[in-house]
C-alpha cells in the first residue's frame, strides 16, 4: 500500500514538473525567432532589387513587382522548360543566369535563402499547390 | 471591303503569318462618315534600354525594340505615323536615350514620341527634350485630332527631396517602391489641354495618348494618375474619344461613360496583372480579358508592339503577341465599348500549348 502511495506521489509529482519543463515557447523565443525571419524577408527584398546580383543590371523586380508571379506556392512541381520536377530554388537561379546573366547560386546560400522568404512571405496565405501550373 | 470583314480576313491571317502585319489591308468603311478616311498607325511602348556600362547595353531589352521597328518597317501599306509610347530608357541616362533614337532612327514611318517616368526623373526631361522636343502637344491628322500628354509628373515636394537624381530615378523607376509618388498631369497642363479642346468641334474623334492610365487601377504599382477624373470630365463632351496608354505593360481596355481606354503592350517585358498580388486590394477594370502569363524561357512571350486601325474615329487594337495568338481589341457599337474581337467576357482565354 506504501509503495503504491509513493508511486501514485511520484506520477504526481512527474506529471507537475513535466508540465513545468514542457517545451514551452516563451515569448522571448516567439520574438527572436520573428525577427530572424523578418530579417531575413527585408534581407531578400533587398536582394531581390539589388543591380549586382546579375551582371547586366536587371533585378528581379523588374519584372516580378512585389514577387508577382514567382508563385513559390506550385513548386517543386515538374517545369516543362527544364524538363524536370523542380523546386523554387532552380527556378531562380534560372532567372539569375539568363535574364539577369548571373552566376548561379548554391541553394543554400544566404541570398537564395533571402530570396525565397521575400517571395513566399509575399505569397502569403494562398494556398500551398505542388505540382500546379 | 466592309469593316467586319476586315477585322475577321485580317484577323484570321493574322494568326497564320509570322510577320502578320505585312497584310494589313486599311480600307474606307462603307459607313464612315464623309470626308473621313481610314488609316493605321502603330504604336511602340515601353523598352526600358538598360545601360549596364559604356556601350553595353541589356541585350534581351535591346532586343524588342529592334523587333519591333524591324516589324513596323515591314508593314504594308505602311502606318501612316508611329507612336512612341515612353520609357525609352530604363534610369533616364542619356545614353540610353540616345540608344533609343538610334535604334528608331531605321523606322521608315515618321515618329511622335511620348514620354515615360524612366525618361524624366533622372535630369527632369532635359535630355529628352534635347532629343524629341515637346513634353505635351496636340496635332491633327485625316480629320482626327490627337493628344500627346505628359501623365507623369508629381508634386513638386517629392521631386525635390532627394540627395541626388540617381536616388530619385531609381526610387521611381522601381515599380512596386513604397517610396515612388503617384502620377498626375497637373495644373497647368490640364489648362492648356482645356484650351486646346476649346477650339475642337464636339463630333471630331479625339485620340489622347498618355503614358500612365487616366484612370485609377492600382496606386501601388503606379497604374494610376491622380488626376485622372479631372481629365476625364474634360474629355467627356466629346462624341468619340479614345485613351490609349502605356506603363502597364499588359492588355488592359474598359469604357468609362464617353471615354475607350486601351493599353499597349512593353516591347521588353510583360507585367502580372495587380490582381496576382495577393497582399493588397486592386481594382482592374473588369471588363479586362487578360492576357496570358508569359513563358519566361521565350523572351519575347507577352511583349510586342501593336497597330492601331482608326475607323470612323474608333480605334481598333491589333496585338503582335508572339508566343500567343495575336489579339484584336475593337470599338463594338452595339454594346457601345472596346471588346476582345474574339473572345467574349466570362469565356476563358485557350489553354497554353507551351508552358
């Protein structure tokens, strides 16, 4: 009966402190990691307008006003013109070598990391559709 | 030949040709008007001649604007003028203006240029005045009176705030920069368009060339002019009046009371309608059949150049799409407005083949 108490105490006790060290998100994490991804959002707008990321002087919103058709929200998705299944990443570094006449980036460099939270925080809420043309 | 069946011959060669506008046949309508006389004059928009340094130029801008002079040259019977519709230059230089009157210079039509922001903002206009003369001015041509405005100005605050004209053009020249300032005709231009208009006879057609819309479509990207109601109002007594502008890069056309408004297309790049953006409200007139997205890989896809076929003081729109099936955007008297000569509003543009 004894231990069966101290049983029923410690499954108490684990329950409370578990509810206590639980991973929880402060509102402190909340607020650093907002501001990292708005950082780096206003990092890609600038990219995103930036005359040497080519090296002809076009930028991406010469045609792409405030990302309009980027549509980040369809990829991967199987880009004809490449004749294979993509993701946004490809896709840019195929503007940044001809229309632009740039030099392709690694996917995960910063810029191409700025780049794509630019344009998908501008596609924000519509609906996520892989595939679509 | 009567109009209809001109509209539906050319139309449907049109589709079949590769340099289509060599058929263009321009004929006097059975139903014009005495005295009146059918002509063609085409109008080319937007190339944005981009300077990357000394005598380099952006190749795929440079590009366009020869097609489309290389195409003009090749009408026949020729148009009887050419509009240039602004935004000759990307950031105002003078090299790249200089560029463009070079490019131009092959046109076997003579020219009427207007002016666009990317021309103005760097040195106020200076240059290109150098080169073309008047910002705004009006001339008659086979019984048609026609208006060349100077749309893109902005209040003089704004002009004046800037470190250097650098800043000032690039601030403007970027089309969706929160930091850009609406566009107007302003005061003293809109007097003398009024006195201009004093002297013209209610039943002349009127064609009003601008570069930015006279009328308010999506402030944002500048698809707007301040005051555009003020203009309107001016033109409104009149029977026939036609607005056609560039700037939006897209095929826009609607009817506000008297007023035909249609657009041009850019001779560089095509512009997604505002209604793509999805993060603020716009307000595209809704009579727009739009133009299909463009191919990316086919450069040229959704870009050209357009002539325009005047009949009885009505305007026709003949779209030289290349990766697309031309468009022919004609005045329909019964319903009193610019239409799509094919597809109707509520239908759905064909499906892509290539993208």
């Amino acid at each position: 009966m004894k231990t069966h108490m101290i049983h029923i105490i410690l499954g108490i006790v684990f329950v409370f402190t578990s509810t206590l060290i639980s991973d929880e998100f402060t509102n402190n994490d909340l607020k650093v990691w907002k501001t990292q991804y708005e950082s780096v959002v206003k990092e890609g707008r600038k990219v995103f307008t930036d005359t040497t990321l080519g090296t002809n002087t076009v930028t991406c919103n010469e045609c792409h006003p405030n990302a309009s058709n980027t549509h980040p929200e369809t990829y991967p998705k199987f880009q004809k013109q490449l004749g294979k299944v993509v993701t946004i990443a490809e896709m840019i570094n195929w503007c940044i070598a001809n229309p632009l006449e740039g030099k392709r980036m690694a996917v995960d460099d910063a810029r191409m990391t700025a780049i794509i939270s630019y344009i998908t925080e501008e596609r924000k809420g519509v609906k996520l559709s892989p595939g679509k043309h | 030949m009567k109009r209809r069946d001109f509209i539906k011959s050319s139309g449907a060669m049109l589709a079949g040709a590769i340099l289509p506008v060599s058929i263009v046949e321009v004929v006097v309508a059975d139903d014009a008007p005495k005295g009146s006389e059918n002509f063609t004059f085409a109008f080319i928009s937007d190339s944005h001649l981009q300077q990357i340094k000394g005598t380099k130029f952006v190749r795929n801008w440079d590009m366009g604007l020869k097609k489309a002079v290389a195409e003009c040259n090749l009408m026949n019977p020729k148009p009887d003028f050419i509009l240039y519709g602004g935004d000759l230059g990307q950031l105002g230089k003078a090299a790249e203006i200089d560029h463009g009157a070079e490019i131009l210079s092959a046109l076997h039509s003579p020219m009427r240029m207007m002016l666009g922001e990317h021309d103005y903002y760097y040195d106020l206009g200076e240059h290109w005045s150098k080169r073309f003369g008047d910002k705004y001015y009006s001339f008659d041509h086979k019984g048609v009176h026609f208006i060349v405005l100077n749309s893109i100005l902005t209040d003089e605050e704004w002009i004046h705030k800037w470190k250097t004209p650098e800043e000032r053009m690039s601030t403007m020249a970027g089309l969706d920069d929160p930091n850009g300032s609406p566009f107007m005709v302003g005061a003293s231009q809109r007097a003398w368009l009024k006195n201009d208009l004093s002297n013209i006879a209610k039943d002349t057609a009127i064609v009003v060339f601008s570069h930015s819309p006279l009328q308010k479509i999506y402030k944002g990207w500048n698809f707007w002019t301040d005051d555009a109601e003020l203009i309107q109002e001016m033109l409104q007594p009149f029977d026939k009046v036609n607005v056609i502008y560039g700037h939006v890069h897209q095929i826009q056309y609607n009817q506000i009371g008297n007023i035909s408004f249609n657009s041009v297309m850019s001779t560089a790049w095509p512009w997604p309608y505002p209604s793509t953006y999805k993060q603020a409200k716009q307000y595209l007139p809704k009579m727009t059949i739009e133009m299909n997205r463009a191919d990316p890989f086919f450069e040229r896809d959704a870009t050209g150049w357009q002539f325009i076929d005047i009949h009885s003081g009505r305007v026709d729109l003949n779209y030289q799409l290349p990766n697309n099936k031309n468009r022919t955007i004609a005045f329909n008297e019964k319903s009193r407005k610019p239409e799509d000569t094919k597809y109707k509003l509520g239908d759905k543009m064909p499906p892509q083949k290539h993208y």
